[in-house]
C-alpha cells in the first residue's frame, strides 16, 4: 500500500503509530509521558554573522519519531506531485515542481531527464525576474 493511502486511511493515533512502526504504547509514551522540556536538550552554536544561535533539538526517541514522519510526508508528497505531473499532456522542467528543499532527485519517465532538488534549481525559478523576496525569520 503506498504511503499516501496509508496515510488517507489513518482514523487515529493507533492507526498513525503503527504506519510509523510503533505500538500504541510506544508511540504515546513518546508524545505524552515526558514534559516538553524533557524532550529537547538545549545548546548553543555560533553564527557566521557573529552572536549566537540557541537550539533545542529532540532528544533520541523523539527524533527518531520525527524523522519516521518526516519520511512518510515527503514520500506522500512525492506521490501528490508524481500523480499531477504524469496528469499533464507533455514533459516538464524541474520549474514544474512546487519545492525543491530536502528533497531527493526524481526520475521518472514524465519528465525531461533526472531533477536533482537544491539551491540551484530553485533559483532558476527567479532568474531574471524583477523582483525576489528573500525573507529570513528571527529565531525560527
């Protein structure tokens, strides 16, 4: 069963943790049973710009539990824009896709030849255009 229909299918927590490979059990004791600030650790890095930067990452169970779903999406994601563009009536260009940020390459026999997703082809999106908004949000 792919992904997507897993997912569509999912009626409630049971249902989620056992697509993610967890029990009931697991997957509640990984949400519910600590406190938020049990679940993070907190550090520092410095920035390239001077100052400093805080980060709470999540500590192993919960990152591994984030990472399962990180998946799961991405792959659902992936299946929504295969399905739109084999819909179209002829080859497109890596410019036919709505992201490009952590995303693996694709290849496909819809498309002109093998998309590798970075920096690059997003910014071939902007080339020549008047104007591009570049927003970046304090503390996020």
């Amino acid at each position: 069963m792919s992904s997507l229909i897993a997912l569509k299918k999912c009626d409630d927590r049971k249902d989620l943790a056992t697509i993610l490979g967890y029990s009931l059990k697991q997957f509640t004791a990984i949400i519910y049973a600590q406190s938020p600030q049990n679940k993070y650790h907190s550090f520092t890095i410095p920035k390239k710009t001077g100052g400093s930067r805080d980060i709470l990452a999540p500590k192993a169970d919960l990152k591994q539990l984030q990472q399962k779903l990180a998946t799961l999406l991405s792959d659902c994601y992936e299946e929504i824009e295969c399905n739109r563009i084999s819909k179209l009536t002829k080859p497109v260009s890596i410019l036919s896709f709505s992201s490009h940020g952590f995303r693996g390459a694709i290849d496909n026999e819809h498309y002109l030849n093998k998309f590798s997703f970075d920096i690059y082809s997003n910014a071939k999106n902007h080339t020549n255009k008047k104007y591009v908004f570049n927003l970046d949000i304090k503390d996020f």
